[in-house]
C-alpha cells in the first residue's frame, strides 16, 4: 500500500517532468522578456486605487489633453487593475487603430451593456462574426450610391424645418430635434410624421440618452467594481440596479415599438422604400432587421442634431462666418430657388463652414473606446492585452500645428484661393473615430450637414438675443460632459434675410 501511495518515479516521469518545468520556465522568460517594457508614461498609481483620482470625472476631452501636455501623447493610467491608454494625437490614433486595427477593433465590456441587455446596438458588439454581419447591413445601407436615394427626404424635411424655424423661431432646439427624427424616420423605417408629433422623438431621444449614459466613461462604479451586481436592489449604493432594470426595460420597448410600427404601415398603407424595406427584400433576418434600423435611428438622429445645433450657435456668436457664408450662397444660388445638394460642389466655403462646426465642436470628444485583443509594443512601450485605448478626438480638433487659434471658428483655415485646400487635415478624418469602428453613415451625416447649414444660412439671419438694453449678449460654447456633447441650451434670434425669402420658404412646400 506504502508502495501505491508514494511510488517512486520512474525515468519517463522524470523526463517529463523536466520537460514541464522547462516549458514552464520558458514561457515565463518569454513572457517576461515580452513584458519587460515599459508602459506608457503618466501618473504615478497610487496602491490599490491606481490612478482613479487622476481619471476626469467631466469634460474628458480637454482633461485627458492636460494629462497629455504633461506626459506625452500617450498615457498610460492603471484604473483598479485595467491599463488605460489615452491617445491625444492623430498620428498616433492612425498607427494604433488604423494601421493596427486588427488588434483596436474590440470593444471594453461594459457590465451596464450586459445589465440592459444592450449590445443590439452595434457601438457595444465586440468585434468578432456577429459584428462583421451588422457592419455589411449597416454599410449597405450607407455606401456613396445608396447616399442619393435619401435626397429628396432631406431636402423635404429641411424645408419643413425652414418654415417651423419662420412660425416660431423661440422654439427652434425642438424643430430642430423633430426635423432630424423625421428624416431618419422616413429614411430608415419608412413611416412619416406631421409636425408638432413628438412621440417619435421622444422616443429616439430617450434611446439615444441611455446610450450616452452608458458610453460615458466614470458613469457608474459597478464598471469599476463588477462584484457590487451581487447587491440587492434595495442595498443602498445599489441604484444602478434599479436604473438597470428600468433602461432594459425601457430600450427593448422602443425597439420593438419602432420595428412594429414600419411593420405595420407596410402591411396596411402600402410600403414607402427605406432601410427596412430594402433590408427586408435582401432576405435579412428579423433580428438583424430590428436592431440595426433601431441603431441608425437613434444614433443618426441624436449626432446630427447635436451638430445642428452647435451651427445655429456658431452663427449666432460668429456673425462675420454667417455674412460671408450669406454672401457666397447669394452668388451660387440666388434670391429665388433654395439651396440643393447640385450645389454643394460650388460652395466652397460653406462646404469649409461644416468642416469648422464638426472640428469646433466636436460632438463626441473622446470617441468610443477600444479593447486591445493582445499584447502590443508601440514607440518601445508596452500595451498590454485588455488594454482599453481611448482617443481624444478634441485635443485632436486642437492641434494648434494644423488649426492655428484653435478656439475660433475660421472656415477659410480650410480654404485656399477660394477652393478647399486639401493640404489642411480634414476634420471627418477623426471625428467619425478609426479603423474598422468608423462611422459607417458619415457620408449621409456629413449630406445632412451641408444641406442644413446651406438652407438655414440662405433663407434666415441668425443672431445673439438682445439684453435689457437693447445689446447682444455674449453668447459661448459650453457642452453636456457626456459620451455625445450636446451643447447646453442657449437663445437666440432668427427672422429672414428679406420678406421675398420669407415667402420663398413659405411657398416651398
């Protein structure tokens, strides 16, 4: 029995043993040797906490750029045991996750996502087989030929927008939210809405402020301490929980609402073409179908009234852009037709005017953060797996080498001789983030832009309000501090350039 219970080894177990131990060693010296570089610069971690006090708990954006100054264009931060890796500059983002995309395609796994059951929108699905299908449905949907067939809706919706803007300019944050929930609307599923019908709206709005929620980093602690899911509900600290439950809710019911209802109009009203339809007709399945119409919808709509407003707010604190902005669509256009999407290549300057906006106000400063797949060397600093890196897509927009008196707006800093000057970096370039995880409607958002911005600045004069003594008041930029950064609501002043403009807009039905 001795004997069976410590029997003595053999040569053969010997050897393998040795070759175990080997291997062993091996690998650790390997692993070592591959480890031994440093990782980027930053804060010196404290125990236990790491860098959590040095990680901004508001405007990310110009926060993660002072780290930067201080340490260089990447930092690294050890938040509670996970690398952070902030990247502050353009030609640092492309070698990462554009020429290393492979590796920056993956997203961070956010225990919110898994708590609201949200990873049906596309900006939570880790990269894999899954995702890949969602981006061909989604890219489909938006490649360059596709993007004409969405012409006459936004040129009708823009139009609508006009005359709402003329009825009651006071009200003009609301039409400028339901113009663009209409046209993604009527884009995507095919249902069209009458003015002064919010219920649609709202319904993107709420779908698009969970997301944003979620997106934000510093949002809740379960991300940094996933252990707190076990609390119970009632446990105090546990609100998450509740607000968890209500956002689950909440987002599967309007999903559903909205696929229902397009479903509905085309079995009872006859069938108006959109995504849906065409998704519908390409034999994609019904899951699919449901959750990509529901991401463009709340996705598309959300950035781009955000950007919108941000204009209207530009013009009013910057009347000079808006006069020669003015002056260039009354030489192109004219006094008696508005402005079309025939145009947009002979208006270079409202063209270089949109470009400004989406570089002045970035409207997603940190972009969405990546997930490195597996160990990385960049600039002899180790990235190590798991490691989310972070783009700082405002420090981005600053970068005083290409937009000297980054804080004004100045389109002609894209002009040269009166013509875009494709030597200036063109701020589409990284405001719709990197790599495979680029925004695959930049082309329709950037139409949408253009066309916006061109009929507001031909038909209607934007302005400061007046204070009591009859001055404009100083208006400035201040933003939301969330994953998209609305701007903060503000006054202002619209009436038309002229009574033939007002009734030129009137009669544009």
């Amino acid at each position: 029995m001795a004997t069976l219970l410590n029997p003595s080894p053999s040569p053969w177990l010997l050897l393998v043993g040795l070759v175990v131990v080997f291997s062993i060693f091996v690998r650790a010296y390997s692993t070592r040797s591959r480890t031994s570089l440093p990782l980027p610069p930053g804060p010196p971690p404290l125990p236990f906490l790491g860098n959590v006090l040095d990680f901004p708990k508001k405007h990310l954006g110009p926060e993660f750029h002072a780290l930067s100054q201080k340490y260089g264009d990447v930092v690294s931060l050890k938040v509670l045991g996970r690398s952070v890796i902030l990247v502050d500059t353009y030609e640092a983002a492309c070698e990462l996750l554009e020429k290393r995309s492979a590796n920056y395609s993956h997203r961070p796994h956010l225990v919110m996502v898994d708590m609201t059951e949200l990873d049906w929108i596309f900006v939570f699905q880790n990269y894999g087989p899954h995702w890949r299908k969602y981006r061909r449905a989604l890219q489909q949907a938006f490649v360059s030929e596709a993007i004409t067939r969405y012409f006459p809706v936004q040129l009708q919706t823009t139009r609508d927008l006009l005359r709402a803007l003329l009825a009651t300019p006071a009200n003009f944050s609301a039409h400028i939210k339901f113009s663009f929930a209409a046209t993604i609307l009527r884009i995507v599923y095919g249902l069209d809405v009458t003015p002064g019908d919010e219920a649609y709206y709202t319904l993107v709005e709420r779908l698009a402020t969970v997301t944003n929620d979620i997106a934000t980093p510093g949002q809740f602690l379960v991300e940094a301490f996933p252990s707190l899911q076990r609390l119970p509900a009632w446990f105090p600290g546990a609100r998450f929980k509740r607000v968890a439950a209500a956002w689950r809710a909440e987002s599967i019911s309007i999903r559903d609402q909205l696929y229902a209802s397009a479903k509905d109009a085309m079995g009872s009203r006859g069938v108006n073409e959109s995504i849906i339809t065409r998704l519908t007709d390409d034999g994609a399945e019904e899951t699919l179908v449901r959750d990509v119409t529901a991401t463009i919808y709340s996705s598309g709509a959300d950035t781009t009234n955000a950007a919108v407003h941000a204009f209207v707010l530009a013009m009013a604190m910057y009347p000079d852009v808006q006069r020669k902005a003015q002056a260039e669509l009354d030489r192109v256009v004219g006094p008696d037709r508005l402005p079309d999407f025939t145009d947009r290549a002979h208006l270079p300057y409202v063209s270089a005017l949109v470009k400004e906006v989406l570089r002045w106000h970035v409207i997603a400063p940190v972009g969405g953060a990546h997930r490195s797949a597996a160990d990385d060397e960049f600039r002899g600093f180790h990235i190590p797996s798991g490691a989310l890196v972070i783009p700082n897509l405002w420090a981005m927009s600053r970068d005083p080498t290409h937009y000297p008196d980054p804080e004004r707006l100045d389109p002609e800093r894209f002009l040269l001789n009166g013509q875009l000057n494709p030597d200036v970096r063109d701020p589409t370039t990284f405001v719709f983030g990197f790599g495979r995880r680029i925004c695959p409607g930049r082309i329709f958002a950037e139409s949408s832009l253009f066309i916006t911005c061109a009929s507001i600045l031909h038909a209607l004069d934007v302005s400061a309000p007046l204070d009591a003594s009859g001055a404009l008041r100083t208006l400035e930029m201040k933003a939301a501090s969330l994953a998209v950064a609305h701007p903060e609501p503000f006054e202002c002043r619209i009436v038309a350039r002229s009574p033939h403009m007002a009734e030129l807009v009137r009669s544009n039905d």
